[in-house]
C-alpha cells in the first residue's frame, strides 16, 4: 500500500494504513538564494493528504552564511498548483539579525514558494521580498520560519 494517503478506489486499507495518512515526514528543506554558514542549520516536516502539502521549514544561518536576493524555499512534495485553483497559505517569520522579528508572507508557484515581510519601518512599507536587506541585513544569527500549506498539480 502507498503511505501517505495517496489510495486508490477500490483499495482495501488496513487500520495502519488509515492512521499513517498525514503523518508528518522529515525533509531537508531547500532555501534558494542562501548560503548556510559553518553553525547553520535548516529542518522541516511535511504531510501529505491526497494532493495537498502541509509543511513546516527553518532556516538558520549561522557563521558567515549570507542570503544574495530573494529567499524562496523548494517545495517539500511535488510541484505547486499556480493556477488560481486552489487559495493556498503560506507564513512564517524572519528574524535577520537575532533582534526584531518581521512577518511574512508567501505563494506558491510550481517549484518555489516564494516569501514577502511586512512592515511600515525602515526604507520600506508593505510587502517587500524578503532577501539579503529586507527585512534587514542578515548576519549569522539570522533565523527564518515558514509554514503553509499547497495543492500539488
């Protein structure tokens, strides 16, 4: 039997088989954009039911990682529906510099899911991607959380 949700019509579930359906699986998450430092560190979980992808990821930057231009993350399972299907949701925090912490906002299109702080301080107001200076410049204590969820196309 396939884990994870994914039966067919007409399959014959055992009581395991019902009870491993969103079970959460570790991955090791894919952050585009960042280069880890010699401490950092990144962790995730995911679930699938059917074709939706519940997931959660962090990012720790550590040493002398750096984040170069907008921080997006791979998803965890399949490919993300963009078609305007499915309202999916994604959010998370970002901490650059081990001190203020800034909200975020993500969207998932195909094979990234791609995240934007908010904010009314500083040389931005609104959404803005968050990359190497915003929501500030990242140093090695620099810490991002994202969670949400997507149907897979």
């Amino acid at each position: 039997m396939t884990a994870l949700g994914d039966f067919s019509s007409g399959d014959v579930l055992t009581a395991a088989d019902l009870n491993a359906i969103g079970d959460w699986q570790t991955f090791t998450p894919v952050f585009n954009n960042v280069t880890l430092g010699a401490s950092g560190a990144v962790t995730g979980r995911y679930a699938e039911v059917n074709d939706l992808v519940f997931y959660a990821a962090k990012l720790e930057l550590g040493g002398t990682g750096s984040v170069t231009s907008h921080i997006t993350l791979t998803p965890p399972a399949g490919t993300a529906d963009s078609s305007t299907t499915y309202a999916t949701a994604h959010q998370g925090w970002a901490r650059p510099t081990g001190g203020t912490i800034y909200h975020a906002m993500g969207f998932a299109s195909g094979s990234a899911i791609y995240y934007y702080a908010y904010g009314l301080t500083g040389s931005w107001t609104g959404a803005a991607a968050v990359n190497a200076t915003t929501p500030a410049t990242w140093n090695s204590s620099g810490i991002f959380y994202c969670q949400g969820w997507y149907a897979k196309s």
